[in-house]
C-alpha cells in the first residue's frame, strides 16, 4: 500500500487512482535533515568526561602562543552527539541498505570478509616507513596480488601504485610518452579516444599533454573502425578505449583495431574499468592491449563511492615494464620481498602516489580473488552479464533499448519516447526511483544516447531485486502516461526534493562561521 506523505504526493497520488496490485511505494519517509552541531549547542553544555587539566596547564604555554578568546567550538552532551551523527549516517544511501544500479560504477555488494581481512592489525598497523624486513607480510601480499592482477588480464607486469583509475590512466599514458620518447620517436602527440570514453580518458590524454582526436561511434555502438583508420598516423601515440565500453557492449572489432593501431606504431591502452564482465572470457594482454588500468574497487570489491577510496593498478606488457612506475616490490632470489630503491631503476615514470599505494583497498581485492579463486572469478562475470540482460529484458516492456545485442555487465535505456510522448524526462524518471526505494542508475551517460540511462545490476542482486527495480521503472512509465504530476515533482519521500545540484557543485557552502550575538550562528 502506498502512503503519500506530503500534501503534493497525496494530490498526485489522487489524480492517478488506486495503485495495481503488487506495486507499492515504500511509506517510509527518509531520515530527516539534521540541525548542525553548532546549531544544537548550549553554554556550558557538555559531555564532562575529559580529565580536567592541572591548574597551571595554560601558564605553561607561552603568553604569545596563547589565544585571546576561546574558540567558538559547540558545546554539547554526549548522548547529543551520538545521535546526531546516528541520524546523519541514516542519510546516507548504500549499498548495505539498498540496491544501487549505477552504471559504469559497479556498486556491488562488497563482502565482510574483506574488511576484516584489511583490518588485521598486522595490515592496519603497519608503519608506512617500516623496513623492508618488517613489513615482508604486506609485501608478499602486494607481489601475490601483482601476480594474479597480471594473471586475469594477460599482462607482463603490473603496478599497483595509482589511487583510483583515473590516476592509473594517467599512469599508463605517461608510461606510453616514456616509451615512445626513449625511441627518439618525439612527434606522437595525440590520443584517438571514441565519443562515448569515460570522461576521465581525454582528461588523461590531456593531463599528460597530449592533444585528444575524438572519434564519434558506429551506429551499433562499437567503435568505427574507418573514422578509427583516418585518425591513425605518424602522430598517434595512443588510442584508449574502453572494453566493454561505456555503453555494455564488448568491442568486436578489437582485434582489427589493435593490429591498424600498432602498424602505425601507436600503442592501445584498455579502460579496464569493466573488467567484472569479462573475466576468464577475455583477457586484454592475449588480445595486444599494451597496457591497462584495472578499478579493483569495482571489479573486486571495496565499498567505494562519494570520492573514494580506490586502487588503480596497471597492467603493462613486456615493452612498456621498464617504464612503470617506482619503487616496485620485488623478489629476491631466497624468496624475500623489498621495494626498489629510489633511483635503482632511471628508465622509471617515477613515482605516482605516496608509499606502495592504498593498501587498504588492495589487501581488499586479494582477499576477494583468493576468496573467489578463478573459477569463482568467471562466475562473477557470468552472473553480472546473466543479471544485466535479465533486467534489460525486463526494462524493455517500458523504455526503449537502444542497442539489441546482448549486453554485458550494463546495458544502456533510454527515456526518450517517453520523454516524447508524456513531456517525463529521464531525470524525472531517476528521482521518481527514489520514491520507490532504489538508487537511480547512472542517468544522461554515455552522452550519445538520448535521455539514457545506464543501468548496471551487478553480480550480487537477486532475481527478486532485479524484478523489484523493473517493477519500479515500469510503473513509473505508467504513472508518466496516467499522471506525470507525480513524476516530474518526485522525489517525495526523501529528506530533500529537487536541489540545484549545479550550484551545489560549482558554489559549495560548506563553512560555518560563528556570528557574534546572533540568534542562529550558522548565517549562510
Ligand atoms: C570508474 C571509471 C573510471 C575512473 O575510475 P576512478 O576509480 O573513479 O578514478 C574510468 N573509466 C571507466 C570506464 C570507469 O567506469
């Protein structure tokens, strides 16, 4: 049943009638917003429960490094705070709480044994700066890993230094500047990238000063591969391409593409963010990639979104090693690991992050991979593409799909009929899901297809969720043609409505400023 929790979802709901069976949103109006701490403080308040300090404590503390005036910090009882920051975690949307189909994300439900796993103490406690003989546990790990990372993907080496992927791109494509450089081949100065590339690939090519030849993508989705032959010459350095691409296809022609890349001496990096489709099926280095990043905060498993944390490793083959970055952890002859000195090795990038990298995230993904074992692994593949073209199947009842072909780990719907039909666009589409309790998918992404949606259910759903989500968008379709009121105000359950997220973004108001004598001290 559902139960309209606000006059505008009440008339809304009138207009469109009782609800058909089965179908319902979820009552339950979200957390509220929370008053800020500052807001919540009272004089003299507090929890009480810091030993006092001696009497004398601030004499000892010359004069001139003392303050004038204390500072305006909240003063609050503890059981105040608890809640609050209770009530503010109930805010947040994850993967623990619901079923969250962002596509090219990968928001997959990310196993417990992992965290203990990164938690070990040993692990967890480690010194950055600790010595090569008392850090030969995480060592090993990150050698093991390297090697089953190298394993999957049919690459010589890899490195596991870079914070994320786009950083690995970076990485990567800056291995590629190295190698053409030390060739004396100094006029390769662009990277072809198709239109629909993650937005993170041409700012790559940029970043590392290069100019980026953008190629729009054949009708079927795939890569163009004559638009692919005018744009390849002399100064190509790169292409970069995603496989599967950001639309869920896998790229058919990459082999044809990958031998007219290397006739003309350019080198093919593969956004390997969407590896959890592929593996045990195809493996970039058999197929001539040169070098990759894998997301092993995606593909593997570390709880990730809202800017982090995740590891970017990159996989390179044999041409491209001596150029990775350093210092690589290696293998001694009698079995123990240390980490490259600086400068042991010249032909080296350098280096990309501080220490070996975000350890935490990789002992994540080796306790995935050696939890999954490869068989494990190419079920993981198999059961994301087996989910994503269930729900696809099911989604075309209401929206249009535009490329037919199975999918594989996302598939991409458009609202655009809809949209024609009804006046309902698909970010009306996307907050009318909140409502009914799902993450929206990734919406108006890639850019080439019109009021897209990119919905990618992962692995780890059920086929009663993957139906719940259908149901969801079907009905939502339904309620666009019956009352589209509805819609386009949604969401109407959740703590806020429509924010101006543009603003939000470019003009963020996150300072609080204490205002003397004023009622609330919170003035912006
Ligand atoms: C997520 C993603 C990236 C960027 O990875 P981050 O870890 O977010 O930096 C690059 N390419 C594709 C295709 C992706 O899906």
């Amino acid at each position: 049943m559902s139960v309209p929790i606000t006059p505008e979802a009440a008339a809304a709901a009138a207009l469109l009638g009782p609800e058909p069976s089965g179908l319902s949103v979820p009552p339950g109006a979200g957390p509220a917003l929370q008053p800020t701490l500052f807001e919540l403080s009272r004089p003299g308040r507090g929890g009480g429960k810091v030993a006092h300090p001696p009497k004398d404590a601030l004499d000892r503390i010359p004069a001139a490094a003392r303050r004038v005036t204390p500072p305006a910090l909240p003063e609050i009882d503890e059981p105040t705070v608890a809640r609050h920051y209770v009530n503010l975690s109930r805010l947040n949307y994850s993967i623990d709480t619901g079923f969250y189909p962002l596509g090219s994300c990968t928001m997959k439900y990310n196993p417990k044994v992992n965290e203990w796993a990164a938690r070990l103490p040993g692990f967890a406690s480690l010194h950055p700066f600790a010595p090569d003989a008392l850090a030969q546990g995480t060592l090993d790990l990150l050698w093991q890993l390297e090697e089953a990372l190298a394993a999957i993907s049919g690459m010589e080496a890899v490195t596991l230094q870079p914070a994320a992927g786009a950083q690995g791109e970076l990485a990567g494509i800056l291995m590629v500047r190295a190698y053409h450089r030390a060739r004396g081949d100094l006029d390769r100065t662009e990277v072809v990238i198709p239109d629909n590339a993650h937005g993170t690939n041409p700012a790559t090519a940029s970043m590392a000063g290069f100019t980026t030849v953008s190629i729009p993508s054949a009708p079927d989705g795939g890569v163009d591969i004559e638009a692919f032959r005018s744009a390849l010459g002399p100064r190509t350095a790169a292409i970069m391409i995603t496989n599967p691409s950001t639309l869920g296809l896998f790229e058919k022609r990459v082999v044809e593409l990958l031998e007219m890349v290397h006739a003309v001496g350019a080198l093919a990096y593969m956004d390997g963010a969407n590896l959890n489709a592929i593996m045990g099926h195809f493996r970039p280095g058999d197929a001539g990639f040169d070098v990759m990043h894998f997301n092993v905060h995606k593909t593997f498993g570390t709880p990730h979104g809202g800017g982090g944390p995740g590891a970017g490793p990159v996989g390179v083959r044999a041409a491209l090693v001596p150029f990775l970055p350093s210092p690589r952890v290696l293998r001694e002859a009698d079995g123990t690991f240390r980490l490259e000195a600086p400068g042991e090795r010249p032909s080296s990038i350098g280096r990309m992050r501080s220490f070996v990298g975000n350890t935490g995230v990789l002992i994540r993904a080796y306790a995935y991979i050696r939890a999954h074992g490869g068989p494990g692994l190419v079920q993981v593949s198999e059961d994301a593409v087996l989910a994503a073209n269930y729900l696809k199947h099911r989604v075309a009842e209401a929206y249009e799909v535009p490329f037919e072909r199975p999918c594989m780990h996302e598939f991409i719907a458009s609202a655009a009929a809809l949209k024609r039909d009804t006046g309902v666009r698909t970010l009306d589409v996307a907050k009318r899901l909140i409502d009914y309790g799902h993450h929206p998918p990734t919406i108006y992404f890639p850019h080439t297809v019109e009021e897209g949606m990119l919905i990618e259910p992962t692995e780890t759903e059920s086929v009663e969720t993957l139906d719940a989500f259908a149901d969801a968008l079907i009905a939502i379709a339904r309620e666009a043609h019956e009352a589209p009121g509805l819609v386009t105000s949604a969401p109407t359950t959740a703590p806020v409505r429509r924010l101006d997220e543009a603003a939000a973004a470019r003009q963020p108001n996150l300072r609080w400023r204490p205002v003397a004598g004023a009622e609330t001290p919170c003035p912006e």
